[in-house]
C-alpha cells in the first residue's frame, strides 16, 4: 500500500533532483581534474623560461613552440579516441585511467635530459589531459540537474584558471629561489595533485543515463536507488533507439550543425588563450609591458594579468546563471574582437592603454571560457556525448597547438602587431559562427538540450523531437 508521504516522492525525474553528496563528490573529482590541468599548462611556460635561463636545455623558438604545444598536440589524441571509447565501454573506466595516464608521465619529467624527452611525456600526459576533458564533462552533465548544470559545469574555467594562476606564481617563487635544477620540481609538481585524483577517482560508479541506454537497466537501478533514491527517474530513456552510434554519427545531418558549432566556437577561444597565456612572460617583454630579464625580475603586470584572469572567470559563474548562453557567447566575443585589436594597434610607448586594453580582454577571455565547458556536454544526446565533448575538444586543442607553437615564432618573424591581429581574426570568425548557430540550452534538460537540429530548420532551436537521450 502506497501511503501519502511516498506518493508525494514518487517519479522525480533524473534532471530535477536536488543537489546530494553524489553531486559534490563527482564534482570535487572533476574539478580536481581541470586545476591539475590549469597547473600544469601554467607551469611550462615558466619552466621553459628557467629552462632557457640556466642553459639547461637547448632551445631555439622552434623548440620553444613545440615544448608548449606538446601536451595540447597529446590532448587532441587523447580526446578522440577516449572520448570514442566512453561512449562504448562507458564512463567510468576512462575516468580512471585517464589519470593514471597522466600522473605517470608528469612525474617521469623528472629524469629528462634531453628536449626531446620531454616533448614526448608533455605529449602522453596531454593523452591523459584529453581523455580525462571528454569523460569527465560527461560524467558530471549525465548527473547534474539542470537547475545547477550550467553554473557547476561553468566553473571549470575557474578551477582551471585557479590552477593556472597557482602554477604562475610558484613559477615566479621558482625562478627567483637558488633551488638546484628549480625547474624538474616545477614540472612534476601537478603529478602529486594527479596522483591524489586518482586514487579518490577509485570506486565511482557508471553513469545510470548510459547505463540505461544500453540495456543495462538493472544496473542503472542500483546506482540511481544507491546514490539518489528510489522514486528518482530517467524520463523516458526506455524510448532510446538503440545503443552508441559512433562518432562517425556526430556528421550525420541531425547532428552535424551541433558539430560545427561546438568545434569551432571552442576552437575560436582557446586558440587564443593558449597561445598568449602560455607564453605570456615572453609576449609582455616583446610589447613593453613587462622588465622580465633572465635573472627574474619585475612581474607587476603578469601578476596583475592573471588577477584579471581569476576575476573574469569568477564573473564567468554568474554571467552564466544571469543571462542566456548563445547572448553570452556572442557577446563575449564581440568584446575580445575589438579588445584585442585595440591592444594590437596602441603605440608601443603608450603603457598603461596597453595593460587596460590587455586586462578587458584577459577579463573577458576568463568569462566567456566558462561556456566551453557548458555548450559540448548540452548540445548532444547520450549515444554520442562522450565522443561530442571529446571531438570539439579535439578540435579546439588542435588550434591551440598551431597558434602556441607558432606564436614564438611569428613574434620573432613578423612582430607584435601581425601576432595579435591574427589572434583577433580568429576571435572574429568564432563571433559569426556563435551568431549563426549557437544554440540556447539554458534551463533545458538534458534530452531537450540536445534535440537534434536538421539543416533544413535553421537556427529554431525550440522544435520538439522523438529522439531521446
């Protein structure tokens, strides 16, 4: 007999629960996750300053570049093919060894000797890096309600950013300490976040949404009455059509404008922030913004930099909750556009036009990145998620990598000017595309978020599908 009090509980779908310890733990692993990441790109770019410094290793601008740009170049890889891989095997399993993946080859930096060497471990843990961004996105969507979803997913930029600032200033300790060889403990030092991520990592279980859509709906029952409670449901996840399609599937007509979209909208805006700020010391000096010289010296303006870049990230959380994801976006890049081509073209002795130009665009850049971690895990259903997330993150690494390693050396051939108003024709291209075909899924579930959108209907994003995730 169902009493009053049961029935008032009864058929809680997935996407409405409240926040539980179920949620704060999958969201302190992932988060984890993206500071170790934010730590380590941070701290290359200071390594290969003392690097340079101490005549460790010899390095032209070549090398330079491809130091930079070896771990994005991995997490291109890494994205594409875990991300594959979660979306047939599962979740939880890629959620895992990602890490393990990672905390090995951060920690072998240690014992390198030779350029090379560490090209080839920034480049495996960048395997790790990849898989982890397409997993772990998922994992936390596919379990988040979506009254949170956006804000919590959002907050990755900060985490990272928290992480990539961190890195920043133990760089400048580093650099200005007399520690032998500074520089292999710099290097290691996200191994020891990472190997604490693994080991918490242990024991989560499969996410039920893909759990249920491929057949394993006992399973799925366990985990959603252990961590959620019993009157909680998937909707109608049993109207699936079938199990994982592929990535493949994801240029299929119902999926291909999402594609496009989510590859080069976050391709437009991480091209740029990894470029400048993995090289920012480097770039500050060739602008006349800062008096880095080999022995250490003034940081005034990185520093302050990276305050801009905590800041806007912070700002990130609640421009996402405040106002609609696709005004947001556009927006957002709107400003960058003209902010960075503002910066390009101050004259060189103007300063303090130049750090105000430099702190928008470093403000902005922090804010809207908040979105690359909302649009991919929203935009596709449950068959292709993983493998979504994982190509557009794929994507956007592999614009990185060509703009960081070809930055150092456009500095050298062309100049400040050229440099930066290329990076501001790539900030302009991502503002088209996000005015064509961004979507709007805030406030949506799941299932509603990622309803495929045909060719033939344009930017109206509002039509309802049979299609479920």
């Amino acid at each position: 007999m169902i009493t009053p009090v049961q029935k008032r509980v009864e058929n809680v779908d997935f996407d409405d629960i409240p926040i539980n310890r179920f949620h704060i733990r999958m969201t302190a692993l992932t988060f984890g996750a993206h500071f170790n990441d934010g730590f380590a790109v941070g701290i290359i770019g200071m390594a290969i300053v003392m690097i340079a410094r101490d005549g460790a290793m010899e390095l032209d601008a070549w090398l330079t570049g491809a130091l930079g740009a070896a771990a994005l170049l991995g997490l291109f890889f890494g994205a594409l093919i875990f991300g594959a891989v979660a979306d047939k095997i599962g979740r939880q399993r890629v959620f895992a060894l990602s890490f393990l993946v990672i905390t090995l080859a951060t920690f072998a930096q240690f014992w390198v000797q030779e350029p090379w060497q560490l090209l080839i471990l920034r480049l495996i843990m960048g395997l790790g890096i990849g898989g982890d961004y397409a997993v772990g996105h998922t994992m936390l969507a596919e379990v988040l309600p979506r009254k949170r979803r956006g804000e919590i997913l959002g907050s990755f930029s900060v985490i990272w950013t928290i992480g990539y600032v961190l890195a920043t200033i133990l760089g400048i300790w580093f650099l200005q300490s007399d520690v032998p060889e500074a520089w292999r403990w710099m290097l290691i030092a996200p191994g020891f976040i990472a190997a604490i991520v693994l080991v918490a990592r242990l024991g989560i279980p499969e996410s039920p949404r893909w759990l249920k859509r491929n057949g394993h709906d006992a399973r799925a029952r366990q985990i959603l009455d252990k961590h959620f409670g019993t009157h909680v449901t998937l909707g109608d996840e049993e109207n699936a059509e079938g199990p994982t399609e592929g990535m493949l599937a994801l240029f299929k007509p119902k999926y291909i404008r999402r594609t496009l979209f989510n590859c080069t909208f976050f391709a437009c805006i991480v091209a740029p922030y990894f470029a400048i700020y993995t090289f920012l010391p480097t770039l500050l000096k060739q602008m006349g913004l800062s008096d880095l010289a080999e022995s250490g010296g003034g940081y005034a303006v990185e520093v302050y930099l990276n305050m801009f870049l905590l800041a806007g990230a912070l700002a990130g959380i609640y421009f996402t909750a405040k106002f609609s994801r696709r005004g947001f976006l556009i927006t957002g890049f709107f400003v960058l556009t003209i902010s960075l081509i503002a910066l390009a073209l101050v004259p060189t002795g103007a300063t303090l036009v130049s750090v105000a130009f430099f702190a928008v665009f470093t403000f902005t850049l922090s804010a809207v990145s908040n979105l690359v971690g909302i649009f991919p895990a929203e935009s596709f259903p449950t068959p292709v998620r993983s493998s979504g997330i994982g190509l557009a993150t794929a994507i956007s690494r592999l614009g990185s990598v060509v703009s960081t390693f070809l930055l150092p050396v456009m500095l050298i051939e062309f100049g400040v000017v050229v440099t930066m108003l290329s990076l501001a024709g790539i900030l302009a291209f991502g503002l088209v595309v996000s005015w064509l075909w961004a979507p709007e899924t805030k406030n949506k579930t799941l299932t509603e978020c990622a309803t495929p959108i045909l060719p033939s209907q344009g930017r109206v994003e509002g039509t309802r599908h049979k299609t479920r995730i």
